[in-house]
C-alpha cells in the first residue's frame, strides 16, 4: 500500500505522519517551526524527507496563507514571511525529490472532511475553523473553492460592525477567536485572568451561568456570520472546526442561535446543516493528503 509524509506547518511546530493511503497513520511526531530564514525551512523540512525518503511516493504539505496549489506558490506565508511570493514547491523540489503538493491549512481540513469526513456527500457548503483567527473555506461542486486571488474563504477579514469596517476591532477573526471568546468569559466574571478554551468550557459544563451566557453570545455572533455565508453561498452543510468544536455545548449554542435567526426572517427557506468537523488534530495532515491524491492520481 502507497505510504506518504505529510505536514501541518503551523507558527510553533511542524507536524508530519507517515500516513497510508487508507488514512492510516504509522507514526507521528513534530519539530519546532523555524521563524528566521527559508534556509532554515527548506533543511528542516529536508531532515524530515530524508527518515522516510525511500518509503513514501510523494509529500503532501498544510501551511498558512494565500496558496495557489496548482502550482505551488506561496503568494503569502502567514506568520512566515520568508515563505511570501515563493515557488514553494520547486524550492522545496531541489532539497526533496519527490512529487510535493502545497495547500493552505484551512483549505486542507476542508479537503479532509471532503475525502473522508462529515461533507462527503455535499456539493455546496462550507468550514469554519475556529482557532486563533477564523480559518474557512467554501465548497463548490464538491472541491474546495480557492477563488480568483487563492483567498476565497478568507472568513478572517469579514467585518461585523460597519461602524467600524478600517480597524481589526470588530473583523471576525477578533470577534470569534480565540482570544474573543475569552474576552466575553472574562467580562461576565469580571476578571482579566487568562484561560484557555477548556478551561472555560469546563467551567461551563459544571454549571456556570455567566460562563454559559458568555459563550452564548459567541455562538451568537459566529451564528450570525454562518447565517451570512449561507444568504451568499446556499450551503447544504456548514462544519464546524477547531479544538472548540470538541465541545458539544458549543456545537448546540451555534444550531440555537442559527435557528433563532431563520425563525426571525418570518418565512421558510432551506437551512443549512450545521456539523462538527470529523477530523480534528490530525485535520490538515488528511486534508493535505487527500490533496495530493487527488493531484496524482
């Protein structure tokens, strides 16, 4: 059986499995990402090519920014800006001769959940991944929608108050990251303590009322803008993705407050069906695998 290296190039850390092409995965592990210079990249990324070199058939890669996969260009590289305006898989092609595929990460876990996950059987809809910022991407004729530019999806940039559409204050990415959600949780406890999301959630689940209401109005607006994306793009399934999607409560917040919402508009119109996503941690390895395959087969 066809064996492969796959990687999720993320701010902190590379992660890489050797993956079958039944999703299989034979071993895992992860190196820190280099920040300073695309030599330093290009090597790393080289030393994890060269343990599985004489085992896999090609080298399937998840990494931030705008991405034109057809060709394997990197027009921006997120956080890594060495990786702007870069012919990424030819670089990449002189350290490690092999074929290589380059996508970028929120289009690969919506590549996952289209090859093998909860949006198998769609046409049209969409991912939304909440993390740091908003990953997204929407789906068209069951294939990952890149868009003119490569940055289709971009759910990030979208502006949730008009009043203010020049600063970062109110883009989605501020409104229901992370870093949102903790604002809203450290407002109702009237604290600035830092927590991280399971630890808000734990809070939440043990009873918290205030926690809950907090989370409540997150889901709120993250309903609304999924409302949104569905007046424009028709979606017959929205999933939801991120470490928080793990949480049930979550997933139940956003479906109230989604049909709150298409109960308000007074008249009947096709909702969508809002998922979580199936693949989780491993997301962007299968997604950026199912990438490949289907670059090659």
């Amino acid at each position: 059986m066809k064996k492969y290296l796959t990687l999720d190039v993320g701010g902190s850390a590379i992660k890489y499995a050797l993956i079958q092409e039944d999703l299989h995965i034979i071993e895992k592990s992860s190196v820190p990402t280099p920040m300073d210079t695309l030599d330093n990249f290009i090597e790393t990324v080289g030393k994890i090519y060269d343990e599985y070199a004489q085992n896999i058939v090609g080298m399937a890669i998840s990494m931030p920014g705008i991405i034109d996969p057809e060709r394997g260009y990197s027009y921006t590289g997120g956080a890594l800006r060495y990786i702007d305006k870069l012919e990424t898989v030819k670089v990449l092609q002189q350290r490690c001769p092999i074929h290589i595929t380059i996508g970028n990460d929120a289009k690969c876990a919506a590549n996952a959940e289209l090859g093998f996950g909860n949006l198998q059987d769609i046409q049209d809809g969409a991912v939304v991944i909440l993390g740091t910022g908003i990953g997204g991407c929407l789906i068209k004729d069951h294939k990952v929608h890149t868009g003119r530019h490569f940055s289709a999806g971009e759910f990030s940039w979208i502006k949730t108050d008009f009043h203010d559409a020049v600063s970062w204050d109110h883009a989605w990415c501020t409104r229901n990251g992370i870093t949102g959600l903790l604002s809203r949780v450290q407002e109702a406890l009237e604290t600035d303590q830092d927590m991280n999301g399971k630890e808000i959630f734990e809070m939440a689940n043990q009873g918290n009322e205030k926690v809950i209401a907090a989370i409540n109005q997150f889901a709120f607006e993250t309903a609304t803008q999924i409302f949104n994306i569905h007046s424009i793009f028709d979606c017959e399934k929205v999933a939801i993705g991120g470490g928080i999607s793990a949480q049930p409560l979550l997933i139940e917040l956003i479906q109230k407050n989604l049909d709150k919402i298409f109960d308000g508009l007074g008249f009947d119109i096709a909702h969508p069906v809002l998922v979580p996503c199936h693949f989780r941690n491993d997301a962007n390895l299968i997604g950026a695998l199912y990438q490949h395959i289907q670059t090659y087969k």
